[in-house]
C-alpha cells in the first residue's frame, strides 16, 4: 500500500463511533482544502453489515472482516492530492472487534485472526498523520440513527453505542494527543479551526 501514497500527501482521518458527525465533517472540510480528496465510508460495500445487525453472533467474524477489507481498499489509490480526508480508517477498526470480543460474539479464535491480520494490514498501510475524534452523547447518535434511518442500523441499542464509545475512548488514549483534533459534534464544529489543526500538522 505504501506505493500508492505520495507522502507529501497529509493523511488525515475522521473517527470516531456510529452517527457521529464523520461525515458531516468531512463534507465540510473538503470545501476548504485545496487540492483535497474526500473518502466516504460506503456502508453499502460492506457485504455482511445487515446480517450483523440481525444477528451479532452469527455475523460478527465476517463483518469485521468484510470491514476490514473494505476500509484497507481506500488506501491503494490515495495520491496527487495535499489532503486526503479518510472517514475511517484501519487503525480505528480495533475498537468495534474489541467491542465483540468483550460481547461474545467473537470467539477466542476469531479475535486472534482478525487481531493478527489487522497488526499486519496495518503495519504495510500508509501512516496517519493527523486524527479528527468525532465524539457525542450516545442518545443524540440515537437519535440520529433513527433519522438517517437505514433499516439495517434501526435495532441498534443505547447500551451498544454506550459501550463503543468507551471503546473509542481507550483507543485514542493511545494516540500522540498532538495528532488528535477532539470536536464533540452536538454542539456547533468550527471547521476553521479543524483546517487550522490540519494546515500546523
């Protein structure tokens, strides 16, 4: 992957839980940035994501995996632009496997697969240079969950998203707190300071 990534390129990645403004962000953003690609997570290319959603259990190795695939695939052509805008990326991915594992619904094994093959898809993929951590109340990721109202997603809990983002917030405890952007999006988001953040990585 690396071949694929100019590296005067800055790699800059929206993350953060389920209806969280991502998007939003990212859609934002773009119009400020010269020279700038914007990647949208495409749910739809993710093959087992409604099957998970109806039973966690069952589907929980393959929609993480499919997952997994599907984000990896936006790094391959990623070149020529100042600013690539990446709504996800492979280094969140952990949390929601993490979430499933603690939930039961990946087993021992499967957890060790999928942990082994991401440390090693990471480990090729081009760094991230910069982080915006979208963050919000769970109740208002509801609440947006149900007006988006993608019929996969509607049986989503309070206690899931809960859950998640204490995941989110173990794994960005991890990151250099230089590279990470924070913006809770239930208030207003200054995109110019976000452009600010970026331009002084």
């Amino acid at each position: 992957m690396k071949e694929g990534m100019d590296r005067k390129t800055k790699l800059i990645a929206i993350v953060g839980g389920i209806a969280v403004g991502k998007t939003t962000i990212g859609e934002k953003l773009i119009e400020k940035l010269d020279r700038a690609k914007f990647i949208e997570e495409d749910v739809s290319k993710n093959e087992f994501l409604p099957d998970f959603y109806a039973d966690m259990k069952k589907w929980a190795f393959h929609s993480r995996m499919s997952t997994l695939a599907m984000i990896a695939s936006n790094y391959i052509t990623i070149n020529d632009y100042n600013v690539v805008l990446m709504d996800r990326c492979l280094d969140e991915l952990i949390t929601f496997a993490r979430l499933q594992y603690e939930k039961g619904n990946l087993s021992k094994r499967e957890f060790k697969v999928y942990s082994q093959l991401y440390c090693d898809i990471l480990a090729f993929a081009p760094k991230i240079d910069g982080y915006i951590y979208c963050t919000c109340p769970s109740v208002v990721s509801l609440k947006r969950i149900k007006s988006r109202n993608r019929v996969f997603e509607q049986g989503i809990e309070l206690d899931y998203l809960d859950k998640l983002n204490i995941e989110y917030e173990k794994w960005i405890n991890t990151l250099d707190s230089n590279k990470v952007f924070t913006v809770n999006t239930s208030y207003y988001v200054n995109i110019d300071e976000i452009k600010v953040f970026i331009d002084e990585l």
